[in-house]
C-alpha cells in the first residue's frame, strides 16, 4: 500500500556519493575467440576491467557448470560478457 501512496523508498530515491559506475561491454556474435582487447585512453578514475585483471580462475560455479566470469578466450553466446567500464559516470 505504501507504494500506492508514494511513500515507499525506491532505488532512484537514494542518493550516493563516490559510487562506482559499471557497465558490461557484451559480444555482439554468437560464436567466435578474442584476439584482443582494446581501448582509447580512458579518463582519469575511469577503467577497463579485461579477464586478465581478474586473479585466480576467472570462473563461477553455478549448479556444478562452470562459468567464466568475461570471455577471456571463447565466445559462446551473444552478449556474452566480455569487458567491464568502470567510473564515476552512469553514461
């Protein structure tokens, strides 16, 4: 009831500072392998998060299958995740 009354607390209605901004630079093909990854100069506090940055496997398990976390090598789907954008702006 209290969304119906507009009393209700709503994700846009929260206000941060210093927060992270992230989006997800997906495969535009179905099947295909990344040669390589790159990028323009980024603004400062700006960065592009590859699957080499990330330590360790790169994998997560979900229901015993394993899954990469970006596209390092294979892709396997269309928007599959490939990169990640990270900085201070949504946009």
């Amino acid at each position: 009831m209290k969304r119906v009354k507009h009393q209700a607390n709503f994700i846009q209605d929260f206000k941060t500072q210093d927060i992270v901004h992230v989006r997800c630079l997906r495969s535009k093909i179905a099947k295909g392998a990344v040669k390589s990854i790159q990028a323009p100069a980024l603004p400062r506090d700006y960065h592009l998060i590859r699957p080499s940055d990330i330590p360790g496997r790169g994998y997560m398990s979900v229901f015993e299958t394993q899954i990469p976390i970006l596209a390092s090598n294979d892709i396997s789907y269309p928007g599959e995740v490939i990169a990640l954008l990270c900085g201070p702006d949504p946009a």
